[in-house]
C-alpha cells in the first residue's frame, strides 16, 4: 500500500495553536496527529507514504527526519503556494509508485475505518477512484447512482446539484434524517464524503493532465465522474473525528482512548 497524508493546510480553526505549528504537530492522545495517522497507516500495511507541507513545513520535515517509522515517506513541498486537495496531489504525483493505488488520508482525521480492507475494496473494484462516504447527516452531499457511481453534488440546503449529467442537475433533493431509506432519493444515493478515499493510477495520471495547479480533488472528481468510473464506499458504521477545533481536542483524546479506534488499527 501507499498512502498521502494532507499535511499541508494553515489550521487556522486551531488558532492559537498554530500560530507556532503545523496543525500536523498539534498533540492529542501524546502523540502528534501526524503521528497517529502514520502509525494507522502502518498498520493497514503502507510501506509508501508522501506527506505534502506548507504551514511551518520545516517543523513536519524536521520532525519526520528525526522519527524513523520503518517505511519510506517523502516529502511534497508547497512552502511556496499552498495547492489545495487536487494540485497537492498533483505536485506530489511523481513521488508516487506508478503502478499502485494510492490512498489520501486528511492528517487532522481520527476514524474507526479498517484502511487495508478500504483499500483492497478498491483495488478489487478496478474503480478509477473510491470514496469512502457515509450516512452523516449534513448540508452537502455527494450522489451516487444505484451502483454507488458518483453522478454529481448537492446542498440541500439551497438546492444546487453541480454535476456533468443534465438529467442529475434537474433533480431535487431534501435533507434526509435519521431513517436509512431517506438517503435514497430519485434513484440516488445520497451519502457524505469522509475525507479518505483511493485513487487507482488512472486517476492520478488524470489529475496530472488538469491544466491548473491549484484546484479541489472534489472539482476534479464532479468534472470527470462521467467519464471516470468513480465509487463510493458505504460504511454504516463510520466514526470519525475531524480534529479541525480547539473544542475538538478532548473528544479526540477520547477518540483515541476509545477500545474501538485501537482495535481498528489492527482490523483485516
């Protein structure tokens, strides 16, 4: 497996903070988030990780330089324009084995996902891209047909679809509740993205060709979802912590206690 860590954002919700760090160096649980998602990633069986920087990149690659984790982990360096999703994945496309899928992973994401099952799902798919999405109740949906393809985007908030197919962005959709059959609407699904998916070489190789160098893997993925076959993968029973607060710090550290976080770290 290889993997790349998102690293490389300001962490401004984590003011103050980060005003003297990266949100990746931000501690929880006595341990760097960074860290945290290394070690997951490690146990899921990456041998291969790319980490991009920005915010005090110097502080990750001198933190990275002085920790050996048993696997190789390069660096992407975006100290000179922070890329956003896609152009960080694009800038980092050569530090990829070209002929493995690579999986993204947010560094402020806490989760009880089983990484390696995620990413042998995605390899046995033969997708371009996989999603990890769940049944979270929010504004801002992704949609997939009945065969869990990504079709498009909502806000149900305000109505707006984003999507390449004209018969997608003609439909309608209302926020669905706690009950499961509400997330299936005019023949779709309505799920949330969780932040990690899986990108086979296909897709890279595509990112690669955007003529921009800064843009959202999201965008990338609405813009090419009818040409590119891109899945969503449901899980049910998804817990995670985006640790993107100040107010999100103890529930991470109880995130991090939790028995089911640490039994999922070694899960096949």
């Amino acid at each position: 497996m290889q993997a790349m860590i998102f690293a490389a954002g300001l962490g401004t919700r984590l003011k103050p903070l980060t005003d003297t760090m990266p949100k990746a160096l931000v501690r929880v649980g006595g341990a760097p988030l960074l860290e945290h998602v290394v070690r997951r990633l490690i146990d899921a069986g990456c041998s291969r990780m790319v980490v991009n920087v920005h915010h005090f990149a110097d502080q990750i690659t001198d933190y990275l330089d002085a920790h050996n984790y048993g696997v190789d982990i390069h660096v992407s360096d975006e100290t000179e324009q922070l890329l956003d999703t896609g152009g960080g994945i694009k800038r980092a496309a050569s530090l990829f084995d070209q002929h493995q899928p690579v999986l993204i992973h947010n560094v402020d994401i806490l989760s009880n996902v089983d990484l390696a099952a995620f990413y042998r799902h995605s390899q046995e798919a033969k997708a371009d891209a996989m999603l990890l999405v769940s049944r979270r109740i929010t504004q801002r949906y992704l949609v997939f047909d009945s065969n869990m393809r990504l079709v498009g985007w909502t806000n149900v908030d305000t109505g707006e679809v984003k999507s390449p197919h004209a018969e997608i962005r003609q439909l309608h959709f209302v926020s669905p509740t706690e009950e499961d059959s509400s997330y299936y609407q005019n023949n779709c699904y309505l799920c949330a993205f969780s932040g990690i998916h899986v990108l086979a070489s296909s897709a890279v190789q595509a990112v690669e060709a955007v003529d921009a160098e800064k843009f959202p893997i999201m965008d990338f993925y609405l813009n090419n979802c009818d040409r590119l076959d891109i899945r969503g993968e449901l899980k049910t029973d998804l817990h995670l912590l985006d640790v993107g607060k100040l107010d999100s710090l103890q529930a991470a550290e109880d995130f991090i206690a939790n028995s089911e976080y640490r039994n999922s770290k070694t899960e096949n």
